[in-house]
C-alpha cells in the first residue's frame, strides 16, 4: 500500500467525518430558526388580536362614560 495513503488516510477521514457534522448540525440549526420563526409569529398575531379586544373594550368603556357624561334630558 501507498505510504502516503498509510499516513494521510486518518485524517481524510477523520476531516470528512468533521465536514459531514457541521452539514447536519447546520442543518439542525436551520431546523431550529424556522421552528422559532413559526412560533415568534404566533407569538405576533396572538399579541395584535388581544391588543385589538383590548381596543373595543375600551372603545365600548369610553362610549358609556360619553353617556353618562351627557345623560340625555327628557
């Protein structure tokens, strides 16, 4: 066998093994940031619908103190 393939044959190996983790352990990554993304929207959209609930409740608070500031006169 070659004596050069006796001597660098390791550490081809032991390189491809290295490349072939940061490919998968990238890809677990990438994995991770959609799963993030996907929450932190709803997350969002969670936050929009209770801020708009918030605002008709006190759309519907501020039209009675309107009433009870003006009562209408019979």
């Amino acid at each position: 066998m070659n004596p050069v393939m006796n001597q660098w044959g390791p550490v081809a190996v032991i390189v491809g093994g290295y490349l072939l983790g940061i490919f998968f352990q990238n890809r677990r990554i990438d994995d991770l940031r959609d799963s993030m993304n996907r929450r932190f929207e709803d997350l969002r959209d969670l936050l929009k619908s209770e801020v708009k609930r918030l605002e008709e409740r006190f759309d519907r608070v501020d039209e009675r103190l309107d009433r009870l500031e003006n009562p209408i006169i019979r």
